[in-house]
C-alpha cells in the first residue's frame, strides 16, 4: 500500500534541505506554497465566467497563468530534486522513494503529481540541473572570498588577509592584517604578482548555468529548459564547456520568441554546427537504437511500439500523411481522379487512427506477399483459426454424399467422433497474404421493428490457434472464402484419426483471372486494386455443397470484406452472370439488391479493352 504524504524525515532530511526561498519562519518552510494553493483554488472558474471577459482579458489571463505556472513548475523541480537527492540509491530502502513503496524517485513524483513518466523524469533532470548550478555558484562565491583572505584584498567583514600559516609567509601578519607573502602585504620585493592557487574544479559554475538563473528569474518554462539541455547535449573531448556556453548564450536570446519544441530543434541544430564530427556518431546512435516490440493483451489485441532512426521514420511519417493526409488538413487536390479519393477519404466511417491501421497491415500484406521467400525465408506467415463441428457435417467444397474429408464413412455418421476444422489465413503456398482475425462482430439478434433475424452461420465460434482469443462465427465464415478449410478428425479421446485437405481455396490462377475480371475490391465506390484485396466465396459454408469455381469468387478488400460477413450482407449472381448485393434487413427492410460492378479496364465478355 503506497502511502504518499511523506513520513517523517530522516535527521539528514530536515530543514537545511528545504527548496530554496522557503520561509521557515512558518515551521516548515511550506507556508507561502500553501497561500499560494490556497488561492489557485479559490478560483472557480467556468466557461460562462470566461466567455464574458474580453479579449484583451483573456490574453492577459492566458499570460499571467503562464507565467504563474513557471514559477510553481520551478518550484517543483526543486522540489524533485531534493526527492532524487533523499532517493539516492545508496540509501536502499532507507530512502524517501523506497520508504513510500516506489522503486524508483520518477515513480514517485509521478504518482505524487499524476503527471505522465516523461514529465517526471524531464522534471527531475530540471531538478538537478537546477542544484548543480546553485552548488557550483555557491562554491564559486566562496572560493573567491577564500581568494580575498588569501591575497589581502579587503573581504565582506572589513579584514585585510590572514596571518601566515606554519610560518610559511613569515611572522608579520598579525589578525589578517599582513599579506600572504609576509612581506607586510606589499607586493614581492622582487616585482612579480602573487601567486595565488587556481579555483577548485567544483567552484567552476557549470556551462549550464545561465538556465538555472533564467528559471530562477522566472521567464524560462521547464519545458524550454529541458529542451535546451537536450537539444545541446553533453560534453566530449569536442566540445568544451566554453563552447556550450558561448552557444547557450546566444540561445537564451531567442528562447523568448520560441516554444519549447522550435527551441529543441534549434539546440539540436546549433550542436551539430559546433560537432559536425559528431552528427556521424549521433546518427549511428539513433539507428542502433531502433526497435520494433510487440505485446499480447489479455484481450487477445497485440500492441505495437515502435523506434525508428530519423531517416525510416521519417519515411514512415511520409507514408502516414499520404494516407491520411485529406483527414488532417492536407493539399487539396486539383485532379479528378485524386480529388475523389480525397473525397472518399474523407468520407470513410473508420476513424483516422483505425484507417492508419488497417493501411499500414495492408502494406505488411503486400510486402510478404510479393516476395515471401525473401521477406518470410519462404514461410507464408498464418493465423489458424480452430473449430469443431460434428463429422456428420458436410463442409464446404465437398458433396453431400460424399463422406467428409479426413474421415470413414462410418466416422462421418459416428456420433463419437468430432473433426476440427482448421481455418488457416495465408496458408496456400502462394496465394494471398496472411489475414488476422477480424473486428468485433455487429449484434445477430432480431432487428428492432422488422422482424427479421439476421442469417446465423452454421459454424461454431472458434479460437485462434496459440491463444486463447475466441474468434466469431462470422470470422470463420470470412477466413473460410479466402484460406480454406482443414478437417483433422478425432475420436472421443482426443486422439487424431485422420487429416482432411484444404478445400474451398482459389488457386493462384484463379484469383490471377479474378483480378483480370473484377479489376479490384467489388464493394460499391471502392477502389481498392487487386492486390489489396480478398477472395470472398459467394457460396456460404452452410450452404455449399459444390467445388470451388471461379463464378463462386468475388473480390473485396479487407474492410469491406469484414463488413459483409459482420453485418450480414450477402452476395449472389444470377442467370445472366451479374453480381448483387443484398444488404442486411436491419439497413434496407426491403433488402434492394444493388448491382456490383466492375472496375476493370479489360472486360473479356466484350472481347477488348
């Protein structure tokens, strides 16, 4: 159980730790952090209450709350530091972090604000900036009044420098009042300057300090802060920190005209002016540093994280925006044919982030598909989709009288036997691209005020082979028109009799001469071409008692091929060789079938182009 109001400190933890500028006349330092928070909450603001302000009043509000949310963000990175600091892993589970039940300062101060990860580690590296720079210039004060002790130059009390020590400078100082050199504090008899002792190496303000002052003055926002430190990044043999500083300083100018993300890049591009032997390394470093990782859900959903070098990635950002760009303010297009697609875009019901998904699969299909042995070392990647069914069902592809395949006949009536159909998407040796399960199906019950039931397939739902991820009926139905079916028959012990062939597939040739016939996705307004597409049998598993001929086979892209079976649409062809789709009863109660047309520019019927 975490418990965040701190416990009480440790007797290194109180009040000479405090942030700075705290006033410990209130006992804990926090008195004018309260008033503060007292005040912030006391305005209860509304929209209503804004709304009346003017203009002027509400960029003016937009500022001071701006400015007001510098200053406690500074605050809180003093604060994060001093939590770091009581963190630190030497101190074990002695430390503030461990003692509250959190493994690291960053979980803490996240759950202790409700801030994001990023935010806390960007605030804790603040932090530390923030309290080097205050040690270092602290240091630095006091090593130049040691200086003035040392070389008799009048110091903050009024004393001239201190007596010799051991004897080394003579015995002529007296209180501070004679020099070092024991020659009274004149100058060596022989005219050379004093020699005085460099500073110390920790007395040095780090390059970094003019943004722990800009903080501390309150025009510089964290965010501008982190920025500048990343963006210019860390010492080398290079880079000296008189360098950094140099290019600090100019920075600093124009951080009041930027935001945090123009000064990053800004930074970012200042740093491979000073090191351009280093964009070389930068450059390598991101590229090592690409990753690709995937995650099975409880759900059975997989999660997808990806790092990518800036080159790919930005390759990948381009292809994003091609796709997605009508949806996100892109160009607008002057030529018919893509301004219909725009237009189509535009129009599609997926969300944005759902187009992006179902695209970038489609493009993972196409590369496998291409070329498998090279992309896959030969192995057509699959999803097996497994269900059971009893063997007196007659599958699909084969004739009712004929006994189902993989068994006996005496199997095929047995009621003690099972056949689990294996539905295996992207399984044909070179047919088409693997298909992951579907999305969630549409409600199968009756259709409010019509009456109707929608038609209910005949197959069970199944499950995902590996996985426990339970797969609908309407799924099945749908890896059945374009991967086929594999019976494996078992007895009542669960011991395997026999194995069935794929049935119910489009061979390589018949899916060729498809493509050549519908030209691409079939479904009404869609131009999804050939390659992006599916093989939907016509002919539901329930009800096909035939071979698998091209008459049978109708192309559909994924999307539309998912919202045939899961709102149960249905597609037929009549004497004359013509395609209709029939849609579901709860869209159209009088179920109006609507003519598929092809897209193709060849129409072998007509015997030319």
């Amino acid at each position: 159980m975490t418990n965040l109001p701190v416990s009480p400190a440790s007797p290194d933890q109180q009040l000479g730790d405090r942030v700075p500028g705290g006033d410990v006349a209130d006992g804990d330092g926090l008195g004018g952090l309260r008033s503060m928070a007292d005040v912030v909450a006391g305005l209860r603001g509304s929209s209503a209450a804004v709304d009346t302000l003017t203009d002027e009043a509400v960029l003016e509000g937009q500022v001071l709350i701006a400015g007001a949310r510098r200053a406690l963000d500074t605050q809180a990175a003093w604060f994060a530091a001093t939590l770091a600091r009581r963190s630190r892993p030497e101190l074990g589970g002695r430390g503030l972090a461990a003692r509250q039940g959190f493994r690291s300062p960053e979980d803490l101060l996240q759950a202790a604000s409700g801030s994001s990860k990023s935010d806390a580690v960007k605030l804790l590296g603040v932090g530390r900036l923030l309290v080097e720079t205050d040690a270092a210039e602290k240091a630095a004060r006091e090593a130049a009044e040691a200086h003035k002790l040392l070389d008799g130059t009048p110091t903050l009390d009024g004393h001239g420098g201190r007596d010799g020590i051991d004897g080394r400078y003579g015995s002529d100082g007296n209180d501070g009042s004679e020099g070092i050199d024991g020659n009274g504090g004149q100058p060596p008899l022989d005219g050379t300057a004093p020699h005085l002792p460099p500073l110390p190496a920790a007395a040095v303000p780090p390059w970094h300090a003019p943004i722990g002052r800009a903080l501390g003055e309150g025009w510089l926002s964290v965010e501008k802060a982190d920025a500048l430190r990343k963006g210019l990044g860390d010492l080398d043999r290079a880079i000296t920190p008189e360098k950094l500083a140099t290019a600090l300083t100019r920075l600093l100018t124009e951080a009041r005209t930027l935001n945090a993300d123009q000064l990053f890049k800004r930074a970012r591009r200042v740093r491979d002016v000073l090191d351009e032997a280093g964009i070389a390394a930068r450059e390598k470093a991101a590229y090592d540093d690409r990753s690709l990782r995937f995650y099975r859900l409880h759900t059975g959903q997989v999660r997808m994280v990806g790092l990518f070098a800036p080159e790919d990635g930005e390759y990948l950002m381009s292809t994003y925006d091609a796709i997605t760009s009508p949806r996100r303010g892109g160009v607008r297009f002057v030529d018919k044919e893509q301004a219909a697609w725009a237009k189509r875009v535009q129009d599609d019901p997926r969300t944005t982030e759902q187009l992006t998904a179902d695209a970038f699969l489609a493009l993972t299909k196409l590369g496998v598909k291409a070329d498998p042995k090279r992309i896959a070392g030969g192995r057509n990647p699959a999803v097996r989709m497994v269900t059971i069914r009893p063997t007196g069902t007659t599958p699909a592809g084969t004739s009712p009288t004929s006994p189902t395949a993989g068994s006996t006949p005496a199997e095929a009536t047995s009621a003690g036997t099972t056949s689990t159909g294996v539905a295996a998407t992207g399984t044909e040796p070179s047919g088409p691209a693997p298909e992951p399960s579907a999305a969630p199906t549409t409600d199968t019950s009756v259709d409010a005020g019509v009456g109707h039931r929608a038609p209910t397939p005949t197959l069970q739902p199944g499950v995902i082979e590996g996985t426990a991820v339970t797969v609908s009926s309407e799924t099945m139905e749908r890896s059945l028109c374009d991967s086929g079916l594999l019976d494996v028959t078992f007895d009542d012990h669960g011991h395997g009799l026999d194995l069935g062939r794929e049935q119910r597939t489009f061979s390589p040739a018949q899916r060729a001469a498809l493509a050549i016939r519908d030209g691409g996705c079939m479904w009404p307004g869609c131009d999804r071409p050939p390659s992006w597409t599916e093989t939907h049998h016509i002919q539901h598993w329930k009800d096909d008692t035939g071979q698998t001929n091209l008459d049978d086979g109708i192309l559909l892209c994924r999307a539309d091929h998912l919202r045939l079976h899961n709102e149960h649409w249905r597609i037929t062809r009549d004497d004359a060789g013509r395609y209709w789709l029939t849609p579901p009863p709860r869209l159209d109660p009088e179920q109006t079938p609507i003519l598929l047309t092809s897209t193709s520019p060849i129409r072998p019927e007509e015997g030319q182009p």
